[in-house]
C-alpha cells in the first residue's frame, strides 16, 4: 500500500501567502531603513556644514584674538626695533585675516610708525576695515581723520558721521570703549553741531 498525500490547497495557498508575506515584509524592512538612512545622511550632509562653519567661525575669532593679544607683547618696548617690526607683521596678518581689534591696531601702527613707515593713507584704510565692522575705535579714528584731513581729503560732513556712530555704538571692542564713547561725544558735540 502507498502512502499518498492529498494536497490541501488551502493549507498550500496560506503557506504561499505567509511566504509572500514574509518576503516582502523584509524587503519593506530594508527598503524603509535604507529611506531612513538616505534622509538622515541628506539632512547632514546639507545642514552640517552650517553647524561646522559656525563652530570653526567662533573657534577662529577665538584663535586671532588670543594670537592679537600675544602679539601686542612686541609693542611694550618702544625702542626695540626687531620687535616693533616682527609685532606689526603679526598683527598685520592677524588683521588681514579679519579681526576688527588688529585691524584698527594696523591703522595705529601707520600713524604713529610703529614697525613700519608713517603712512596716513594707510592708516585710514585699515581703520576703515575696522570701522566696516562697528570697531568702535575704527569709528572714532576714521572720523578723526576726516575732521582733520589726516590721510584723506577734510570732509566734516563724513567725519562726524563717523564720530556720531562711535559715540552711539553699543558694541564696545573691550577695555576703553567707555572712553572712546565719551571722546565721540565731546569732539561731536563740539564740532558736529
């Protein structure tokens, strides 16, 4: 005698179905943690950049003033000329870099001759690049200059607009603010009115 099986199409049909399902469920699975994965990696890889470049603008603003400050040692001794000399060149790369205090610093060193040459021209272009970036005392040397026609051709008109904005900022550049302020305010009260 045999042994013969009689199928169940019902029990093969489910077993079909289940396999289907288990199949594709897997597929869904992969599918949808690949479209999670996609995302996230999209999200990052648009947005990181603006978390990055915001760490590194503040570590960097960081990095220039400590190196501003550092720098500012080479000015104690007036009459050591290699140091003058090797202070203004720091500074000047510090400057060029964008910080608005070693800018206005560089503008002070071509007044006054510090490691370099007098040169007035030069002097109100650097205090100019500080005073683009609401440097207080970029402010107030610009508007100097212009009241006197220090550098530039004499113009009162722009030399107190300069003082004005000196004595009306409210973003003080560190120690002396205060004093430039009440500077502004004297030379504009008594020239500019």
């Amino acid at each position: 005698s045999r042994n013969v099986q009689v199928a169940n199409p019902k029990a093969e049909q489910q077993n079909r179905v289940q396999s289907f399902v288990e199949c594709n469920t897997n597929k869904f699975t992969i599918y949808f943690s690949t479209l999670i994965v996609a995302s996230i990696a999209l999200f990052v890889f648009l947005f990181a950049p603006t978390w990055s470049f915001a760490q590194t603008e503040e570590t960097q603003y960081e990095k220039l003033s400590r190196q501003f400050v550092k720098s500012l040692e080479l000015f104690k001794d007036e009459n050591n000329i290699s140091n003058l000399n090797e202070g203004f060149k720091q500074v000047k790369i510090i400057a060029e870099q964008g910080l608005p205090a070693a800018q206005h610093w560089v503008g002070v060193c071509y007044s006054y001759g510090l490691g370099t040459i007098k040169d007035p021209v030069k002097q109100v272009e650097w205090y100019k690049k500080a005073a683009e970036q609401g440097d207080i005392s970029g402010l107030y040397r610009v508007g100097l200059c212009y009241l006197t026609g220090d550098g530039v051709i004499q113009d009162l008109q722009k030399g107190c607009q300069y003082i004005r904005s000196a004595a009306e900022s409210d973003a003080p550049d560190g120690e002396g603010a205060d004093s430039i302020k009440l500077r502004a305010i004297t030379i504009y009260n008594k020239y500019c009115h």
